[in-house]
C-alpha cells in the first residue's frame, strides 16, 4: 500500500527520486505494460525514411522497446541491490499536490488538489531520456547517434550494450547535472511532475516548455542556458541553437502520451469537457431542448423531460471507469459504477485539446437522442417504425432491425439474464405531444 503526503513537504527534497525500491519498479512495470500503454509503445521505436518526398514510418531495426525496457529495468534495479548507477525510478509515495484548475478552453478557475503516484516521477524521466533518443537515434536507425556509442561498438555488439552505454551517459550526464547557476535536474523534474507535467499544452492555453528545452541543451550542448529561441549561451557553442529542438520537444510530448502521464489528466479532460458544456447552456436550451406538440405546430417548446442541467450531471456520473480511484481527494460525485458498461468517452486526455474529441462524441450522441426523442418530448428510445402489412405489430419492438432480443445472453454472466416467459402478455400505451 502506498503512503500518502503532501507535496509542500516534499516539493524541495529530490532524495526520493533513486529510492528505487522493488515495490516502486513493480509499481511503474505494471503501468508501463498495461493495455493502455502496450496499444501505443510501438510508437516510440518507429524510424523514419524519405520516399518519394513523403515522410515514411517502420519498426526500428537498431531500437525495440523489449530490449529498451530490460537494460532500463536492470539499471534501476542495481541501486536496489548494490547501490550502483541508478536510473531514477520514483518511489511509493502518493503525493496531494495543488494545481491551479483550467477547464472549459482555459479558463481558469480556483486550485484543484490532485493525487500523483510516486512512480510518475520515474516515468518523466524515462520520457525525458526517449525524447533526446528518439530525435538523435531512433528516427534515423543509427546506433552510432546514439549518445556516446562508439562506432566500434554499433557494429560488434548487442542491442542491451548499446542501450547500456546510452543509459550510463543520462544518468551521469543528465539525471547528476546540477549548474553554478541553480538550475538541477532532480529538482527541475520533481517541480515539472508537481506542476502537471505541462498540462497547458493539452488545453487551450500557453505550454511552458523550459523544462524540455533545457533538458536539451543539456544532453546537445553541455549546459542548461537556452533561450525561448533555442539559441544556446553555453560555453564553445553561445550562439548556436540547439539541434532539433522542436522535433525533440514534440518527441517529449509523444513519449508522455503514449506512457499515458500525468494520470491526472484522464480525469482533467472530463472536467474540461463538462466546462465546455456548461458555457453553452443557453444555446442548448434556446435551440436544442425544443419540441413541437404536432408537425404542423408553428412553434416549439421547451423541453419538459429533457432538461440541460440533468444532462450534464448524467455526463458527469457516467464519465468515470467504475473502479476509478479518485484523483481529486475532495470529491465527493457519485458516480455509476458497473464493470459491464465503459465510461462516457469523454475526449483524449493525452492529445493536445482532447477534449474536443469528447464534445464530438456528446453530439453525436446528442444529435441520435434528440431525433429519437425530444424532438417529440418522448421518452422513446427504440422507435418502433417497421409496418407490416400497413401495420406495426407489437413483436417488432422484441427484435427491432433484425435483432432478436430473446435470444440475446449476456457473455461471461449467464446468470443476468431472465429465462423467456412464453405466456407473458404485454400493454402499453403512448402518445405525442
């Protein structure tokens, strides 16, 4: 079990960055091979090639994350067995940390308090490393850019030497870099993972990007001076901007979506959606939430069952996995749980504006209700229109487009389906307004 803290006590303490216990590994392995991540990894170790003027994608040939992961596994794990060279790993502690809240196409609002798991510390890093690997190795299949690699090497040895020898540079070069100046990587990065890890870039809003810029420089030019430019102001290169640095910074960002972090964000994207919603209320009640009491009916009316704010709070409830853990700890929704209905997509929360993703999803859904039903202010949501023989026999709505309702059973539990009654005998009875 995780303990849990608040971050003021911990926001200037970097010390628990290598505590790189076994439980924190197993931690950050489980999340890094969950569905969620596997679906996308591949996207981190795809080179690429010009071909007829188009930018083309393939598995790398040099990099695969199989390797990857047990050279960066094994790094982490000698600090935990002999004290060695250690890549950071993060540790159990799950910390409450205040964010200033952005939501509805940033607006901001009051501070939010969110939880963070101790190995999203460690997972920053390694997104850190990738990105610089990715832009000077990766993308072009060649080992011997891989940082300080000897050629020698690229040609005679095993993948797991070269990552060995790249993973040695960054924890030595980067994760020990601390400057004359005050700029330290260790600190640098708890203050990057306590502030959302730029959460910004994924609503409408300016991203802050020093943190990755200076990572950069550091691992291209020696030093942590670069402008907002990317002109660096280290010694032996002041003047000269650092290489690629735009490719590197969208790698960064790649990398963080694909290892699905801050989680925050899974949860951040559903308030930033419902926002959205609430901000345009009044269009929905003067134009959507309308019926007319016949066809001919000159005017519509509003809704008298279908109303904004019951649908908007129905978002809500129905917007998070039933066995979500809360990461706001003052919470107090409640929301549908079953584990046999997904959540209400809500948008991407690892894509820059995801949530337009969500909203367009919501109207869709929206546009299907509002044909179905209040458009007629009825409560209908299967209507039943298939004449035969000019008329609409009543079995139609036990097997509506082909389906057969009978015989339908619930996968996995059989036990959730009521046996058919052969005798059963049916009313009902409607009207439109």
């Amino acid at each position: 079990n995780s303990d849990t803290t608040d971050s003021t006590s911990t926001a200037s303490s970097t010390e628990f960055l290598s505590s790189n216990s076994q439980s924190t590994i197993k931690a950050l392995e489980e999340h890094l091979f969950s569905p969620e991540v596997q679906e996308n990894i591949h996207r981190l170790f795809q080179s690429r090639v010009i071909y007829q003027g188009k930018v083309q994608t393939y598995p790398s040939l040099q990099f695969s994350f199989e390797v990857f992961w047990k050279t960066w596994k094994s790094m982490m794990m000698d600090a935990t067995i002999n004290g060695g060279v250690v890549l950071f790993a993060g540790d159990d502690t799950e910390r409450n940390v205040t964010l200033p809240s952005s939501k509805g196409g940033g607006k901001n609002e009051p501070s939010i308090a969110i939880i963070i798991s101790g190995f999203e510390y460690g997972l920053a890093n390694m997104a850190a490393f990738l990105s610089q690997v990715m832009v000077d190795a990766i993308y072009d299949d060649k080992c011997s850019k891989l940082s300080n690699t000897p050629e020698e090497m690229c040609q005679l040895d095993s993948e797991e030497s070269k990552w060995s020898v790249s993973m040695m540079d960054w924890a030595e070069r980067i994760q020990g870099y601390s400057s004359i100046g005050g700029w330290d990587y260790k600190e640098q990065l708890v203050e990057y993972v306590n502030g959302g890890m730029n959460r910004n870039e994924y609503i409408e809003e300016d991203a802050d990007d020093s943190f990755i810029h200076s990572v950069s420089s550091i691992f291209n030019r020696g030093c942590d001076k670069v402008d907002n430019g990317g002109i660096s102001d280290c010694p032996g290169s002041s003047g000269l901007a650092v290489e690629k640095l735009s490719q590197r910074r969208t790698a960064f960002s790649t990398v963080l979506s694909v290892l699905r972090i801050p989680k925050m964000r899974e949860l951040e994207v559903v308030d930033t959606t419902l926002e959205y919603l609430k901000g345009k209320k009044e269009g929905f009640v003067e134009n959507l939430l309308l019926y007319k009491t016949t066809e001919t009916d000159e005017f519509f009316r509003s809704s008298q069952r279908y109303l904004f704010d019951d649908f908007v709070n129905s978002l809500a409830r129905f917007s998070r996995p039933y066995d979500v853990k809360p990461a706001y700890p003052t919470n107090t929704t409640t929301y549908f749980k079953s584990p046999d209905h997904s959540p209400f997509y809500m948008g991407d929360p690892y894509m820059r504006h995801g949530y337009k993703y969500g909203l367009a999803n919501i109207a869709m859904f929206f546009a299907n209700g509002l044909e179905l039903s209040i458009e007629n202010d009825e409560m209908c949501d299967e209507p039943n229109e298939y004449e035969v023989f000019d008329k609409i026999p009543i079995s139609n709505s036990c097997g509506s487009q082909g389906l057969s309702y009978q015989d339908m059973v619930c996968d996995g539990n059989p036990d959730m389906a009521c046996p058919v009654d052969d005798n059963m005998i049916m009313t009902a009875a409607t009207y439109n307004r």
